[in-house]
C-alpha cells in the first residue's frame, strides 16, 4: 500500500488522472469527447472570448484539435447529453448527474425563502408568473420574455426582475437550460426537458456528497480535503465526513505527500484507489483558467509552484502577465504563461504577451511555437503574431518565423 508520495509523483498522478500524458486520437469524435467528460466531470463555463471560450479549451488541451460543433451537439442543445448547473461554478455535467445536485437545489430553496428580505421572497408573483410563461411557451431565453420588469436597471450588465427570477428557478431545479442561443442560456421547465428517470430520481444529500467526493477524487487522482472538496464546492465538514466514509470502504488511500507540507506539518492527502501513477507525462497544451488543473489556484501553486491569478477584471496599468492569460503546460510542468486574442477579422492568433517561469527548459520556445501554430489552425486562424512583451516573447517570435518559414 502507497503511504508516501513525492511531489513530482503527485504531479503526474494528477495529471494522468485529468487526461493528460495519451497520445492525442487521429480523429476527434463523439465517443472521444464522452470518454473526457466522464473522467473530467464537468466543463467549467465562462462568457470570455476574447480568445476562445473556456469550455472548449480543456478539451483542446486533453485531445488536441478538434469540431467544436460535435460538443455544441452535447452541450447547446435541448436534449444534449450535457446540461448547466452550479457544480462547481456554472459548469456542463452529464444529464444523469443532475440528480446528484438536488441536495444543493433544495438548500438555495430554503435559504432563499427563509430570508424575508430575500429577492424571491418578495417576488413570489413574478415566480408564478415565469413558471406560468415557460409551460405555457416552451424554451425562452431571458429575452424573449416580454414582461415590464424585462429591463436592465442598472449598467449594461445589470439584470432585468425576469432574469433574476429565471436564474433563481434555475438554481431551485424547478427550471433548466434547454441549451444556448448566441451563448445566451435558454430557460425550460425542468419536466419539458429532463428524462423521467432523472426527473424522479431522489438521492440525499448524505450519499449525493460521498458520490461527488468520490468522482472529485478520481478526477484529481490525488489531493487535500480542501481539494477533493473544491471539485464540486463542497463544504470542508461534510467533505470530511464523506471522505472518512471512502477512506473505510477503501475507494480512497490516505497519502503524505513529501513538498504539500503546510508549514512544518504534513498535510492530510488522499488518493484515489484506482489512480495510476505515471512514469513520465509527454504532453504539450494550453491551460484554460477555468481548468480543472489550475482552477484552485492554492493546489496550483502546492503541484506546480505556479503563483496564477487571472487579470480579466484588474485595470489595465496594474496587469502584470496580461488580460487572457493562459498557462503552459509541456510534460508535467507549467512553464509559462501567454496572453492570446484570437483576431478573427484580421485571421490572426495574437501573443500579446510570452513569459516563461524561472526553471522552463531550454525548448520551451520551440514547442510552445508549434503548440500555437496548431492552436491557430485549429481556430481556423491563418498567422500567428508574437508582441514583443515578456521574457518569452523574443526566444517565442523568432521559433515561430522559424517553423514557419520551415513550412509548418
């Protein structure tokens, strides 16, 4: 039995476990992206496009290019194979694991309409009301609601009474996605779209837990009670308590892990029984910052000694890296970082900014460059430019000439 783990170890136990390390299929199809988001769990969502969307960049990462229409097929569509929830932020899960989320439903619920001063408190009419539109109209998305209150009340991204009571039913249950229309969410009554075996499916919150500990497990391969629990936001107590309950049945193993020590104590880790530990990690990809592998920034820091912060939302003169930056990934280290815009009118992927970390091997440049030219194409983009910001962005631009020039 594992008692001990070196970091290095961890790493790739981590990184085998999110689907990295496989060579990349010589077609991307549907069965190849079933197969990741059952290992993954779920798709992080996030309106950003500045670059690409974050949901279709840890599938691009895992299994390289591919048609992102055959995941609009699972994911956009009313009877797709995947559907929205709060999972862990607003995320893709497989319709069968809607179920597993009904505890959390259940508890927004109570919350809600336990506050007096809570806005579906005070609101009970305009709920009756949206419920009464949906089953009456089908699918609607926030905007083809017509109701008086359909309107922004404060800047542009302030919402409307109707959007707000949508989303309120939506995280209750009583109200789900029926897909997305121009990445506007599109709202149905869970009934007119869920199957029924899902729909009376009850599973409380006590074996919900222990399930969604368990899949958080085999998605990390390896990890601390606050990183199990950060999967699908679980809170520390109940995670524990789910934890210890695996721990007995022999689903997890507890591990130290030498370098996850939190001052001069070790700290508590488990693995995932059926975890693989990899030789060696042969991979080369871009990191969303919504993937699962540098989403919690403290267990990307501890894995990787990656400090990441993503700077969308700080002003301009205080950024440090850049606006959409995104780590890199070669083998089993993060070794930099990019800032990319794809510019779609002008067909070009943009570097804006290139810095490598202190330790990057002597070709990250190289691979880097074919990593985005390969990006590029897959974007259906046609040049690659490299800015001249960064401490990469020299060594990047001229690999870049280079390959192409080298006919790549």
């Amino acid at each position: 039995m594992i008692e001990t783990m070196s970091a290095a170890q961890a790493r790739r136990v981590a990184l085998g476990a999110q689907g990295f390390g496989r060579p990349h299929p010589l077609a991307v199809g549907t069965r190849q992206l079933n197969t990741l988001i059952d290992r993954v769990g779920l798709l992080q969502i996030d309106s950003v496009n500045v670059f690409e969307r974050s949901h279709y960049l840890p599938v691009f990462a895992r299994l390289g290019a591919y048609d992102k229409t055959l995941l609009d097929r699972l994911t956009f569509t009313r009877k797709g194979r995947l559907i929205e929830y709060w999972a862990h932020e607003a995320a893709f899960i497989p319709v069968a694991d809607w179920a597993l989320m009904r505890w959390r439903m259940a508890a927004y619920r109570r919350a809600a309409l336990a506050d007096e001063n809570s806005w579906a408190s005070a609101n009970g009419a305009m709920l009756d009301w949206l419920r009464a539109e949906l089953a009456a109209k089908g699918p609607l998305t926030a905007g083809d609601v017509e109701h008086d209150a359909n309107r922004r009340t404060g800047p542009w991204w302030g919402w409307s009474d109707v959007k707000v009571g949508l989303e309120v039913l939506f995280r209750w249950g009583e109200v789900v996605s029926a897909g997305r229309e121009r990445f506007q969410r599109t709202y149905a009554l869970a009934e007119s779209i869920l199957p029924r075996h899902v729909l009376e499916l009850e599973i409380g919150e006590h074996d919900a837990v222990r399930e969604l500990l368990l899949r958080s497990a085999r998605a990390h391969g390896v990890g601390t009670l606050g990183d199990l629990a950060d999967y699908y936001r679980i809170k520390r107590q109940p995670a524990r308590a789910a934890i210890q309950r695996l721990e007995e049945e022999g689903e997890l193993v507890p591990v130290t892990v030498r370098g996850w020590e939190r001052g001069d104590r070790a700290e508590r880790a488990w693995l995932h029984a059926e975890a693989r530990i990899p030789r060696r990690i042969d991979a080369a990809a871009l990191l969303s910052p919504f993937d699962p592998v540098v989403w919690q920034r403290e267990r990307a820091l501890r894995t990787f000694g990656f400090h990441y912060r993503i700077e969308i939302y700080t002003p301009r003169p205080k950024r440090v890296f850049g606006y959409y930056v995104l780590p890199v990934l070669l083998d089993d280290r993060i070794v930099g970082r990019v800032d990319l815009k794809s510019d779609r009118q002008s067909g070009v992927l943009r570097v804006q900014a290139a810095w490598s970390e202190a330790d990057a091997p002597a070709d990250t440049a190289a691979r880097l460059a074919a990593l985005l030219l390969e990006t590029a194409h897959w974007q259906g983009l046609e040049a690659v430019t490299v800015a001249e910001r960064g401490t990469l962005a020299a060594a990047l631009r001229a690999e870049v000439e280079a390959a192409v020039a080298g006919g790549l």
